[in-house]
C-alpha cells in the first residue's frame, strides 16, 4: 500500500484528478462600485493615443481621456489636443458639464494628471480662483492609485506588453 500511495502521491494526473478545488480568496469591492449612485459620480480616468486626426490639410495628434463610471460601468471618451496640464484640466469641466457633478475621480499617477491635481491645488489655494467655487460647488476629490497596481483602478485590465507574447 505504501508503494500505490507513493506511486499516487507523484503521478500529476492522479493529484490533478484527487485534489481539492481551490477558492478563490477576494475582499470587499470598494463602496462606490456596489452602491447606487448617479452615472458618473465616481469616475476613473485614463488617456490613451496618440491618434492622427486630419485638419483641413495638416495632420495633427490628438489624444484621448476615457472617463468610466464605477457603478454603471458607462464610457464616456473626450479630445485632448494635448497631453498637457492644461489640455487634461479643461477634459473633467466639459465632462461634468455634460454627465452632471462628479464626487471622485481616481487615476493613475501619470504625469498629466499629477500636474493636474498640483495646478488644482495651486488654484485652490488662491483665495477667489474661480476653479475654486467651481470645486467647492460639486466637492470634487481626486484619488490617485498605487504605481504598481493597474488593477486598484478597477474596470479596466491592463496587460504588460510581455504577456501578449
């Protein structure tokens, strides 16, 4: 008997055919993905591109910002003419100007939008700034995720280049 269950206990197949299934060990999805809320009220942010759009006769570059809805899962895509601070600040008004009041935008720390939320601060900290009362009207907060961890932003899946190969 002890040869059978040694001859078992190294056979993959066998182990494969007898092993317990595993569990797949998950925590709490965060609050404003499982609680009812307004489209767009906790937003994630990313820039993709860049893409050549034709004017008149010139070609230029254009990027794009893909704001996603946490709990709804809607896309909403907004031009960029440049990946600049101040291309990237004027993309969130047009968006809250059309999808309504956005309470949280998470994104990751690229430098667009770590010199975006630098300026925010900036202006907020000037005493009748206009990007101030806007602000303060919709208490809008910026939440910035972890460097190495693309799937704190939560919806959607980056792949490392490596991994398509």
């Amino acid at each position: 008997s002890s040869v059978v269950s040694s001859v078992i206990r190294n056979c993959v197949t066998c182990r494969r055919l007898r092993g317990k299934n595993c569990g797949q060990l998950m925590s709490d999805l965060p609050t404003e993905r499982v609680q009812p809320s307004p489209p767009f009220t906790h937003v994630g942010l990313d820039c993709f591109g860049p893409f050549v759009v034709k004017d008149r006769r010139s070609e230029l570059k254009r990027w794009c910002l893909l704001a996603t809805c946490f709990y709804s899962r809607a896309v909403h895509l907004e031009l960029l003419e440049d990946m600049s601070t101040d291309g990237f600040i004027c993309a969130p008004q047009r968006i809250i100007s059309i999808r309504g009041p956005i309470k949280k935008v998470s994104c990751d720390q690229s430098s667009n939008f770590v010199g975006a939320s630098n300026e925010l601060l900036k202006e907020i900290t000037a005493s009748d700034g206009k990007l101030r009362v806007f602000l303060d009207e919709n208490r809008c907060q910026f939440k910035f995720n972890t460097p190495t961890a693309s799937h704190i932003g939560g919806l959607l899946k980056k792949k490392k280049l490596s991994s398509l190969y």
